[in-house]
C-alpha cells in the first residue's frame, strides 16, 4: 500500500509547495507595495 500512496503524496506535497510559494511572492509584492 505504500508504494501506491507514495505518487500522491508526492503531488499534494508539490501542490502545498505551489501555494506556499505563491503565497511568499504575494506577501513580497504586498510588503513592497505598503513601502
């Protein structure tokens, strides 16, 4: 069984990874913005 969970770990952890890093970018233009 943990070799057939372990592909869609792996693109939920992608996908977070995504939306964190988004989320940084925005943060980073917001802060500058308010600057």
């Amino acid at each position: 069984m943990a070799e057939e969970n372990t592909p869609e770990v792996k693109q939920k952890s992608g996908f977070d990874f995504k939306i964190i890093i988004a989320g940084l970018i925005i943060f980073l233009i917001a802060m500058g913005a308010s600057y």
